[in-house]
RNA sequence: GCGCCUAUAGCUCAGAGGAUAGAGCACUGGCCUCCGGAGCCAGGAGCGCAGGUUCGAGUCCUGCUAGGCGCACCA
C-alpha cells in the first residue's frame, strides 16, 4: 500500500532532467535561462562522449540548482557527481571534461569546477534584467504555466460530518486543500474542489435524534438525552430555531420526523460550514451530498458494476468487497447483514462519480485518523478500472492550540472544543491561514495563538504583510511626489548592484520553480516559506538603500524593482488566499 | 499484535542523495537629522540509538527507543 503523497508526475526528472519545458504561449524567461544551461551541458556530454573522453550509456538525471553560496556562483549542477559511476571516473575528473566543452560567452560569464565535482555557472548581470522583465511581463501571472496541460484533477478536502461546526483540523484542511487547488491551478491544471457531505449516514440519524430530543427538552427539561447523542450547545441553539420554524416537527409520526430532522439539520450544518468557509476564504465548485447517491441509486448502480467483475462474495449474511486483491489489508464490508449500506460503498460510488465526470487524478485530503481509509479506497479505484495512483491520499497530522505556551484542552466527547469559526475569529483568517499553511502536511503543528494575534516582526505573517504594506508606502508617495513608476525598459536596470537587490532579484526568479514544486510534491508549505524568504530580504534592502530620495535613475530603477516585489509578494501571498494590505 | 505520522539548536520548525545542516523565537550587544523601528546588523549551540546501501546519508533500507494517531457488518 502507498500511503505517502505522490506527485502527478515525478517532477524528478522533469525538473533535474533534460526537458525544463513550460508550456503556453510565454515561457517564463528565467526559467529559460535554466533550460539553457540544462542543454548546454546534454550537449557538452554528447560532445564529450562523441570524443571518446566520457563513456555512457546513458545520462543520469542530474540538478542544476541555485547555491546557497553566492559563491558557487548563479547555478550549480551535480551532473558530474551523478555520472560519475557511469563514467567510470571520479566526478573532479568528469566534471572538468565537461567543462572543456561548455562554451563561455554570451549569459555565461564563468564555468568553474568546485567542491566535490559541482559544476558552477555565473551568469551576466542581464538575466537579472530577464527576471524582472518576466515579472513586469507576466504580471500577477508571474510564475504561472501549463505543465499540467489541463490534467483534470479533484481535490477533496475538509468533508467533515454534517453534525457539527467544523474543528482545527478541517482549518488546516481547508487552508491546505484551497491553497493547493491554487497551485494546481497555477500549474495548468483543470482543477475542482469537493466538499463530500456524509448526511445519509448513522451520523445523521444520531445526530437527527438528538436534535429532535433538544426539541423536547425545551418543552419537557427531563426528557432524556441519547446516550451517544451529540452533546455540543450548538444542538440547542438548532433546537429553538427548528421549534419556530417548523413548530409541528414534534408532532409528525416518528419516521416522518426523524427524516425530516436528519434533512434539515444535516442542511443547517452544511450551510453553516460553507458560511465558516467562505469566511475563511475557501469556496468549493460543488458540495457533494451523499444522500443525493442513495436517492439515484448510485449504490446499487456500484454493487452491480462489482458484481459483474466479480469483485463481491457473500459471507456470514454481508456483501463484501475483495479488496485484499488490490492490496488492501482485509476484504470490506458493501452490505451489512441487516441490509444496510457501509459508509465505504457510498464512498466508492461517489469516488466513481468523479471519475465518470472526467477526473483522470484524485486528491483526498483527510485527517489522521483516517489513514487506515488509504488501502481500501485506492483499492476500490483499481476495482473500478483505474490505475493504483488515480487515487493519492494526502494526511495531515494532528493541530495543537497553545495559549501562553499551553496545550488548550479539548474533549469531543464532551462537546468541548475550538471550532473553526472561534480560531479565525481570534486570530484572523489571514493568520489562521499561514500558521497552516508554515508547516509541512505531515507535521503535527502547535498552533500559537498568541504568537497569530501579535502586531510584531515575530508574528509571520505580520512580517510578509508588512513588508507589503511598505512598498505601497513607498509607491505611494512617490506618485504624490509625481514620480511615476517607470518600466524596465526605461530605466538602466545595471545600477542594482547592492547586495540586497541582487538578492531580492534572484529569490524573485525562484517563485515559478517554486510553485511547481509546491504544487507537484503537494507542499503548499514552500510557498509561505518562500514569501517570508522574499519579506525578509526586502525588509533588510529597505533599510540598507532608499529608493526615493535618490538621484533620479537609481531611484527609478529601484522603483522598478520594489513594483516587482510587489507583484511577487502579492502572488505568493494570493497563493495562500492571504491578503496583501496596502496599509496596516 | 499490525499499520500510519513524528524525532534536527533551550523552544517552534525548514532542509530536491551532494559543497561549511538553515530560519524565527529566547539570550547578548549595536543601528532612527533619511521612503512606516510592526524594521535592520552582529554573536553560541544540533540531525533519538545501532547497523546497512552509496564516491557521498538529516535525507534511502533494516532493527530498536520515545511520542501522537488508527486498526468495525461505525461514519
């Protein structure tokens, strides 16, 4: 079973590899330069081979990444490193072989051999220029292309029961599953957001009955309670307002009742979920309702399709599913004895739904609690006819809320804990957003609720925000000072020679490889490392250069390029679905 | 018992098989005649344990240890 996160396609060999390819209309030119020197040195093999100095058979996947070092210079590349076994040389001795035949000139300024075998590249100063220009060009698509050439792909998250207000971890959830859906987007993906509402189940009914005996206990107060009844306050509040909206509720038939009560409870949940959602940033293309599967027949549309595969036997009075053959631990349960549909048919048939809607790739975003749910459904997909990696499953870990340092108490059972609508309340949906989306999926997060509310450089959040807000500041008062910002193409962009801008162009050339790793490896996170990367770099320009005030050209070349972090800043900001004031 | 996740600096966390393992917080000391000090600059310390694969392992494999979670004819 394959329970870790795989990529739509291994972006290995994509991104190390020989083909850097961003499709569309424009290619993103700082990733062009990349593509170059990825040829150069296929070519500088081929070369070195045709001569007879290197033998392969074939070339290793290699990177060409960009150093932490300033040092070793604008790009490296390991490709020695890795061919080295293959060439049956040390990877110094390939490495300057290679080098021999790499031309210097044009964008390349020097080629250098270091460390254990790298290959260092340092470029002219003009593909700074390249990146800039590509911001300026591309705008607030900057960083955007068409890798997924349209791929259809369903990104399922939060789905959480119709009982109840949504808790922390559908929070992480949502910002996760939304800010991932961006990216995916961003990437040429055709992507949709699902929210699946499981209102047919034993849930629903448990949850109907309590509601229905909430109503009673406002009339009759000793009228007891279910003893697996949903305990949370929320079920009275639901209670009055069900009392004056349908005050002869109680006096259906008992049957009539508890359908209508599962029906309209269930929907006064989901609206209240979306509403919290919304709030928050995250709207779904559809809210898939399960009771909608039963109603056409879905299930037993799937029991039929299965039949007829002959993926079903009967045992002990139950149906079941051999999911066992498609590696699952255990065969599963379709049909209880007592005829009742399991929760995993209905969700078979739903996970049918998509792909009979055109989905050739399925994300399921779900808690922890849920990993045991992996084996079956992605044997279920292979069932139906698709390959084992239609379906990939992200889980994400456990959140812990700290206040004064502190683990808050929770306790489902006894309906005591921080939904969703409190932490955003608390802490802002901006904040709430990025203390999500910081870490890695699978870490399992404390959440520092007084570090979110924190006005500081401490808070993150704050920090990238800030750092925002200063370039309109800037911006700002130089169109009052009637200094507009110029294009690139006016301004001598060769005066950005500080450190810090230097800098700052470069981190802006990484945003398009970023996103594409953010949305291929499904790590949403780098996306708000890099933001406050790029927050941090400016600020410490900020103080070290002015921009207005200075004489004329420098100050509008360094207008130009504060307008391109701007651009750059709000991208990977709105990427997060966090906004970028202009003012704080 | 089986399965999943985690273990990196005092704390919270990054780290695409590669160069000297990085941030933030905390602690200490600096920086405002100047675009927003909600900022910047400078200082110490670390990969849970044991093997293995590799030219090279925080990263991959195996076995331990510790913590979190899950193992229904519940959903």
């Amino acid at each position: 079973m394959r329970t870790t996160a795989q990529p739509i396609f291994s972006p290995v060999g994509f991104l190390r590899g020989s083909s850097f390819i961003l499709g569309g209309s424009r290619m993103d030119i700082a990733s062009a330069q990349r593509e170059k020197l990825h040829r150069l040195i296929r070519e500088a093999v081929d070369k070195a081979a045709a001569s007879g100095e290197l033998t392969f058979t074939e070339i290793p996947e290699f990177v060409l990444e960009t150093p932490k070092d300033p040092n070793h210079g604008d790009f490296a590349s390991n490709v020695a490193l890795v061919s080295a076994k293959a060439a049956r040389k040390s990877p110094l001795e390939v490495a300057s072989i290679l080098v021999k035949y790499i031309p210097v000139g044009g964008f390349i300024t020097k080629v250098e051999v270091a460390g254990p075998g790298f290959i260092n590249f340092f470029l002219s100063q003009e593909w700074l220029g390249d990146i800039l220009r590509a911001v300026e060009l591309q705008g607030e698509n900057y960083g955007a292309s068409n890798y997924g050439q349209g791929e259809r792909v369903l990104l399922e998250f939060v789905s959480a029961n119709p009982v109840g207000p949504l808790n922390v971890v559908n929070a992480r959830a949502a910002a996760v599953g939304d800010t991932l859906a961006r990216l995916l987007r961003a990437c040429g993906y055709g992507v949709g957001t699902e929210f699946y509402v499981n209102d047919a189940g034993n849930q629903a009914d448990v949850f109907a009955r309590s509601l229905i005996a909430r109503c009673r206990q406002l009339i009759d107060p000793d009228y007891p309670f279910p003893e697996e009844g949903y305990p949370g306050d929320y079920v009275i509040d639901l209670a009055k307002r069900l009392l004056v909206e349908k005050p002869e509720v109680l006096e259906l038939p008992e049957e009539e009742q508890l359908a209508f009560c599962k029906r309209w409870g269930t929907d006064q949940m989901v609206a209240g979920q979306a509403a919290d959602l919304r709030g928050y940033g995250v709207e779904f293309d559809l809210w898939f309702r399960e009771r909608d599967l039963h109603a056409q027949g879905r299930l037993e549309e799937l029991i039929e399709f299965f039949r007829d595969k002959g993926h079903l036997y009967e045992e002990d009075g139950a149906l079941w599913f051999r999911s066992t053959t498609f590696g699952d631990d255990k065969d599963r349960v379709l049909i209880k004895s007592d005829g009742a549909y399991t929760y995993v048919t209905a969700d078979i048939a739903y996970h049918h739904d998509k792909l009979k809607r055109g989905y050739t790739k399925l994300i399921d975003i779900l808690g922890p609690d849920h990993h045991g749910y992996i084996g079956r459904m992605k044997a279920a997909v292979q069932a139906l006819g698709y390959g084992e990696d239609t379906l990939e499953v992200l889980i994400l870990q456990y959140v812990a809320l700290l206040r004064d340092g502190k683990p808050v108490k929770m306790s489902k059972r006894a309906g005591e804990f921080v939904t969703m609508r409190e932490l955003v309340d608390e802490v802002g949906r901006d904040a709430a957003r990025f203390f999500f989306l910081m870490r890695s999926l699978e870490s399992h997060l404390d959440f520092d609720l007084d570090l979110a509310v924190e006005q500081s450089s401490e808070n993150p959040v704050f920090y990238v925000q800030y750092a925002h807000a200063r370039i309109c500041s800037i911006l700002r008062q130089a169109e009052e000072a009637g200094i507009g910002v110029p294009t690139t193409a006016e301004v001598d962009l060769s005066l950005l020679t500080e450190e810090a801008e230097i800098n700052l162009i470069k981190k802006m050339g990484e945003l398009p490889e970023e996103i594409l790793l953010a949305a291929t490896l499904r790590e949403p996170h780098r996306i708000a490392r890099y933001a406050l990367d790029l927050a941090g770099i400016f600020h410490s320009f900020y103080t070290h250069c002015h921009v207005l005030g200075e004489e004329a050209p420098l100050r509008d070349a360094r207008l130009v390029l504060v307008k391109c972090v701007q651009t750059v800043l709000r991208r990977s900001l709105e990427l997060l679905g966090i906004s970028a004031p202009e003012q704080m």
